[in-house]
C-alpha cells in the first residue's frame, strides 16, 4: 500500500476517534509508514513535530485562539487557509492574528 502525504490535515479532539489503532512517541514519519505497512487496518496516520490540540471549532477563547493559530501557521507549517477553514475565520483574521504577533516578537525582526 502507497501512503500519500496530504499536508494542513488534522482531526478535531471532539471528532469520533474510535478509528485510532496506536500512539506511538518519538516516532519518525518514516517508522510511522513502517508500522502502518505491517498493520493492513491502518489506512493513514498522522506525524506531528509538537504536540497540538485541535478542539472542536468555536471552543476557543481569543487568546487561546490566537496562540493556536501562531503554533499551527509558524511552527507546524499549516497555510493560512487550513487554519481559517479549520476554525471556521475568514483567511484575513489568519493573518491579521499572525501579523500581530510577528511584529510584536523580537525575534522575528531583521
């Protein structure tokens, strides 16, 4: 079986996971499609670099919200897009959200 990468997907924590077969930490995106090859049930698995809790949409407070988008947009690589549609924003607020924190962080200044 061929595993597709399909990047900016992700499962809601409220989202049925009666589908989960493992966990497995400290596991490389390469062993994960090592152990998904041997187990013919796992159809697709994910790969996070950090750990990231995905709540059901609209149970954010705003700053919980906003450092949400931050992790998912500059540490996890998610597009602004994926992110809006995710928690149901239009892609301006994205971006509003990530703007305001990157002109506010020393560490992203030149």
């Amino acid at each position: 079986m061929a595993f597709t990468k399909a990047p900016n997907v992700a499962q809601y924590q409220g989202a049925n996971w009666s589908n989960l077969k493992k966990r497995v930490p400290n596991c490389t995106p390469a062993g994960a499609q090592r152990i998904a090859m041997r187990d013919p049930s796992i159809t697709f698995f994910f790969y996070c670099r950090d750990p990231i809790n995905l709540r059901a949409k609209g149970s954010f407070n705003r700053g919980e919200r906003n450092r949400a988008i931050v992790k998912a947009a500059l540490r996890h690589g998610y597009s602004q897009a994926a992110i809006a549609t995710h928690l149901g924003l239009h892609h301006s607020s994205v971006s509003k959200v990530i703007k305001q924190k990157v002109s506010h962080d020393s560490r992203f200044k030149t």
